[in-house]
C-alpha cells in the first residue's frame, strides 16, 4: 500500500474559519477597529491575504477597519516624497495588500499613514492631513481613544502605534528630533501636499515602542485586553479607551514610564 507523505498537524483554513473566529472574539459588525497583524502567523488560510480583507470589509460592513501602512524606514530627507498610491508599508504584508485593494482609503501623513475601509473612512482619516508630528493624539491612531478596538493579529503590544499617540498627548519629553523635517505628499491627482513635522528619536532607547509590551500583563489584570484565537495564531484585542486611561494615569505618575523595561505596576 502506498501512503501519502502528509504532516500531522497541517491544517489549510478557510474564510469561514477566520469569521467564526472574529465572532467569537466579541467583536462586532459596527465597532470601529485597527488591526496590527504577522501575516506569517495566518498564512495558512485559502485565498491569503485577500480572503482575509475580504472577510473583514464584509464583517464591518457597518463599522470601520483600519490598518497601519506606515512609511517612516524609507522617508528621509533625500527621499521626502510620499507617493501615498505607490508606496510600500514597513509594517508587514497584509498592509501591503490592503494598499492594493481599490476598496481601501489611505491617508496623507507621510510618515505614519493608515487604510481604512466603512462608510466614514474618508471622514476618519481626514485629520491626519493636519499632522504636525507623527503619531499625532487627533489623527487616525489618536482617535482610537474614542470607541475604538485594536486588534493584535499574531503580533506583540510593542506594534502598539496607539500608545505614542498618549505620550505625545502627554508631552513626554524625549522623543522627538529636534530637528524638523520637511516631507511632501504625492497625492491621487499628482498634487502636492507639504508636512513639517520632527521624526521619532529617543537618546537612550532605538525603539521606545518596545517597552510597550509590559502593558499587556497590565491590560489584562484590568480587562483593557484579552487574549483571542484568530485561525492558528495567538492574538490580543485590546479596548483604546481603557488603554487610554490607564496609559494617562501612568504617564501621570511617572512621564518616564516607558523609557525602559522597569516594573510599572505599581501606578495601577
């Protein structure tokens, strides 16, 4: 008898498998959502990444799905345009994929743009037009604070775009260059639109976004996050406006608290 070479433990999904397990994160048709994903950790799904933003535009049919496209490895100041149609994401391939996708809007910050797809998406992202930093407490992260849901696909905290957003609405010191670029949007009819803004930059910490993972056993404790099943990856769904407060109080306590890796429980 001749036996096919198969692996235990390989498993292909399907659309209905990634809704189901939407569903069964509690989120909802209507709820307003930004997404961090590894797109690695759902690869395994028929169709790849479009049958996964096929899923989510009609699942929040009635709500609003964003998605980080940022751009901040590539623009410097010998390369300050943003050609927002062509330009690839830093932050991982399904936002890649989203950029192709005709259904999706993406917004005009050169540095920190976003996707969103729902019926208010150009409405939502308007704001960030006005950016004068990058991850500015009115533009499409900062606006999470007012209802919205973050969803961690596969992905740590540390992806956490949402969090700088709270410290520059706190004003913690040391986190920006001083010096103030000059950066340019190529916009969908060839226009220009100019931004002027300083970038991320922390003396002692390459990537202050890191010691955002010690959040999380803090956001669970207190219900901000839980962790979720999306197909075979382990995932976090996270409430902004719980986040919110409890990052404000923090900060509040001590500005400093994410300089490093040091224990902040002690401000909960």
């Amino acid at each position: 008898m001749i036996c096919a070479n198969i692996e235990i433990g390989d498993h292909m999904f399907n659309e209905n498998d990634f809704l189901k397990d939407l569903i069964d994160s509690g989120l909802k048709p209507y709820d307003k959502v930004m997404i961090h994903s590894s797109f690695s950790k759902i690869k395994d799904i028929e169709g790849g990444a479009k049958t996964i933003l096929k899923v989510l535009k009609d699942y929040f049919s009635e709500g609003l799905v964003l998605l980080p496209t940022h751009t901040w490895d590539s623009m410097k100041e010998d390369n300050a345009i943003f050609d927002k149609k062509k330009a690839n994401s830093c932050v991982g391939y399904l936002t890649n994929m989203a950029i192709k996708d005709k259904d999706f809007i993406r917004s005009n910050h050169p540095t920190h743009s976003v996707v969103a797809y729902g019926s208010d998406a150009q409405n939502y992202i308007k704001d960030d037009d006005y950016a004068t930093t990058p991850v500015s407490p009115d533009g499409s992260f900062g606006k999470l604070k007012d209802g919205g849901k973050i969803l961690f696909i596969g992905c740590p905290l540390s992806k956490n775009t949402f969090i700088h957003s709270i410290e520059e609405e706190m004003d913690v010191p040391n986190r920006f260059t001083e010096h103030i670029y000059k950066f340019y949007t190529k916009l969908l009819d060839g226009s220009m639109m100019e931004f002027n803004m300083p970038r991320h930059y922390n003396e002692y910490c390459a990537h202050i976004s890191d010691n955002y993972e010690k959040l999380l056993p803090i956001f669970i404790a207190t219900g901000a996050c839980k962790k979720v099943r999306l197909l075979n990856s382990t995932s976090y769904l996270l409430d902004a406006a719980k986040a919110y407060q409890i990052v404000k109080n923090i900060l509040a306590n001590d500005i400093h608290a994410f300089d490093d890796q040091r224990d902040i429980r002690e401000y909960i």
